[in-house]
C-alpha cells in the first residue's frame, strides 16, 4: 500500500468530469449543469483509446476530480477501471482518489468503493449555511455533517474533506466553528482552501491580515489534533496524504482527461504542458483533439518550475537532491531575492534545505513570483 515518506516522481492520471449540479458561484473549475452524459462517458473512453500505447510508464495513481464526479452513475466507474487497466500498466497503482459531493447517497458511495477508488474527497466547503449562501453554493446542512461516516462505512479507507475561507460574509469565528465541526467527523485529510476571487460577479477575498490570521489559527488546531500539514493547503494524519497530489508537487508527469483537464509529460528533458480545450462540445466531437499548449519547459526553465512546486511542500526542498535532479543550485535560482525573503521571514534556509514559513506560505505567490 502507500507510503508518506520520499518517493521519486511517478506518472499519473487526472480524469476531470465537467458536471454538477450546482454551479457555485466562486467556481473557478470548468463546469457544467449534467447533459449528455452517456456521451460524455463515450467520448472520455475514446480519449482513453486515442492514447493508448502511447504511454509507456506504470500508473501510480488515478485521480477522479472535477466538478462533480459522484454525478456520473457507479456503474460508469465500474468500466472505467477496466479500460484503464486495458489502455496502460496500472498493476502497480498506489492511490485512486475520487471526490464527492456530500448529498451522494450510501449506495453510490459503496458502488464506487467497490468500483476500486479507496481515497474520497469531500467537497463540504462549509458547514455554515451563511458561508454557503455567501459562497453561492446550495446544499442540505445534514448530509455534510454525515457524510464523512457515510463514506467510511462504504469502505473508503481514506476520507478526506475540502473546506473553503477567507471570503467575504465569512467570520473569523464561522471558519474555526467549521474547523471544530471538521474534526467532530475525524476526517483522515484536511484542505482548506483561500478563496481566489476572478471577477467582480462572486464573493470577495478578504483583507489579507484576517486571511493570514485565520489560516494560522486553523493549522494551530489542526496541528494540535495531530494532523501534519504537508503542504500549503493539505493536512493529513499519517499515511493519509494524496500521493496524487505530491507528485504534483515533486514534478511528475501526467495525463489529463477531460474537457480543461492539464497534462504535464517530459520527454529528453523538455516537459511540454498543455490542457484539453474547456468545451463539453468540442470535447465530445473529438475527445482530446482540441488543445492549448501552455508550454514547452527545456532545461533552463525546468528547474525554476520544479522548485516553485516543491516549496508548496513543508518538507521544502532538499538542495543536494535538488541538484543531482536538475543539475542547478536552487540558491543559484532563487539568487537575491532568497536573502530578501529570508530577511522578510517567508523563507527558511538550512545547509541541508530550503522551505517556506508559515508566513510565506502566507504570501507564497509573492516567493514563486520571484522565482518563476
Ligand atoms: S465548487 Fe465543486 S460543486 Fe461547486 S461548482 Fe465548483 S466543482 Fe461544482
């Protein structure tokens, strides 16, 4: 089974399913009310084929995201795993990771346990219904506060849930009263998440001094329950961090199906980035055919990508390794700007290791800025 300690890059698979029922307003993911779904599921089995033998490297982990996966029926997972299993080499998966709304039923949630994902997240957002209707997002209050239980007994192994801050309707107390309610449930895996304002039509991001209080009251308790933040925005107890995600963050190569979804593959040295168009129509006219490429990385940008990442992580980055990995010091990276941000307290040097502080993780944009 899994492992919490270093492992090296692996390759991935990422599945966005672009339906839900409630379109919340702060959103940024590419979304849709449910339509044409069993065309939907036909044209993501043609994708699956299009690459088929084109990828040559083992499967570690699969992750099903969106949107709102537990919209599509069980059965569709059932089929799923073995066209994957007949497409690439998926013996040696170490995760698969669906997410959830909390309104999925008991048995939909034993279907897709049974299907083969043994990790769930779940979207809770918060348990407040004034935080929700702030946020723009409807749901029944008691199907949140069941639903990690509920989960459980379906015989996930992992459950995690998401929770959203720093918004505008949203007080300091509201969002730790939801912390406490989070780990009534016990959850295995916390996120939690700022909110990201795009445009003027959603909630607003908060001053950034009640931001930065928030987040460091919240991880003072969390840390305190005895859940490790691995990284800025993840809490785990141990052996429960999404091994998906931090090969994200150590720089490995990935598949991305599905309208909008990313994909990160290097080949020679050269990892070349581009997304599925965000379009369910032109998705299904020819799954995976219509493409942004967002960037071919060579060896001299490669190493600024991949250490913007791994300071996401608290472990931060190990410089020795670092080097033998892209051949360049990430001192020599992040030239001045590392004393500055040591100066400002966003950053931690040792001889052994770079990481962020909290209040870096804080103001992490402004750290990757300087990097990227
Ligand atoms: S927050 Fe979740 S449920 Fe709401 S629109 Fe976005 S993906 Fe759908």
């Amino acid at each position: 089974m899994k492992s919490a300690g270093w492992f090296p890059p692996f390759f991935s698979i990422y599945i966005h399913v672009p339906f839900c029922q409630n379109l919340c307003d702060f959103c940024h993911f590419y979304r849709e009310k449910p339509r044409e779904v069993e065309a939907f599921l036909d044209a993501l089995a043609r994708e699956i084929d299009s690459i088929s033998g084109k990828i040559s490297a083992p499967v570690r982990s699969v992750y099903v995201g969106g949107g709102t996966p537990s919209v599509l029926p069980a059965r569709f997972y059932e089929s799923l795993f073995k066209h994957l299993d007949e497409a690439f080499f998926m013996d040696g998966v170490l995760e698969s990771s669906i997410e959830v709304v909390p309104e999925t039923g008991t048995d939909e949630l034993v279907r897709l346990s049974e299907a083969g994902f043994e990790r769930v997240s779940i979207g809770i957002k918060s348990f407040n219904p004034d935080s929700l209707a702030a946020l723009g997002a409807r749901r029944e209050e008691e199907t949140a506060e069941g639903s990690v239980e509920a989960a459980r007994n379906a015989g996930f192994t992992s459950v995690g849930i998401d929770l959203v801050y720093a918004f505008s309707g949203q007080t300091e107390g509201s969002f730790i009263d939801d912390i406490q309610t989070a780990l009534l449930l016990d959850p295995d895996h916390i996120s939690l998440y700022s909110l990201v304002q795009s445009d003027d039509s959603g909630p607003r991001e908060i001053d950034q001094d009640t931001a930065a209080a928030m987040f460091t009251e919240s991880r003072r308790i969390l840390v305190a329950r005895g859940y490790r933040q691995y990284e800025i925005c993840n809490f785990a107890k141990p052996d429960h961090e999404c091994l998906h995600n931090i090969n994200y963050w150590r720089d490995g190569d990935f598949i991305g199906l599905g309208p909008s979804a990313h994909s990160a593959v290097t080949a020679e040295g050269t990892r070349s980035r581009w997304r599925n168009a965000a379009d369910l129509a032109a998705y299904m006219a020819g799954p995976g055919s219509v493409k942004e490429e967002l960037s071919v990385e060579g060896p001299e940008i490669r190493p600024a990508e991949a250490l913007m990442l791994a300071l996401r992580q608290t472990e931060g980055v190990d410089i020795d390794h670092f080097i033998l990995g892209y051949g360049k010091d990430p001192r020599m990276i992040m030239g001045p700007s590392l004393k500055r941000f040591r100066e400002l307290g966003l950053i931690r040097t040792s001889a052994k290791r770079i990481r962020l502080t909290t209040r870096g993780m804080l103001l992490s944009n402004e750290v990757f800025g300087a990097i990227i």
